[in-house]
C-alpha cells in the first residue's frame, strides 16, 4: 500500500498542472499552424490563377507577334516588287 504524503501530493498536482500548460501551448501552436496552412493554401491557389492567366496573355501576345512580323514582312515585299517595277 503507497502512502501519499502532502508533498508527493504538491509535486503530482504541479505535474498535471504543467501537462495542462504543455497540452494548451500545444494547443495554440497547432491552431498557428493550421491557420498558417490556410494562408498558403489560399495564397498558393491565387499564385497558380495568376500564373495560368499570364501565360494565357503570354500566348496571345506571341500570336500578335507574329502577325505583326507577317504584316510587316509582306508590306516590305510589296515595297521591293514596286521599287523593281
């Protein structure tokens, strides 16, 4: 049979007292974290929008690159059959 003397009593109670303390800094930590996820879930999510619409942009910018270039290239050929007619 263990007898519980008042000081056995002291150091078990400041033993769950701490683990109370550990479990609720835990606790918030894994809140921080959580919500840390959120924001780069979101923030990740608005990166990859951004990235699909700048290289759409992209795309039609070429393709009026390269009209621009055919244009210019045929004026310069209308130029040089006049210059040799």
């Amino acid at each position: 049979m263990t007898v519980l003397t008042a000081q056995s009593i002291v150091i078990a109670m400041d033993s769950l007292e701490q683990a109370a303390k550990d479990l609720e800094r835990l606790e918030h930590q894994l809140k921080a974290l959580l919500e840390q996820c959120r924001k780069l879930r979101e923030e990740n999510l608005s990166l990859q929008n951004r990235q699909e619409s700048l290289v759409a942009e992209r795309a039609s910018l070429v393709s009026k690159n390269e009209e621009a270039r055919t244009k210019v290239e045929a004026m310069i050929n209308r130029l040089k059959a006049l210059e040799q007619s």
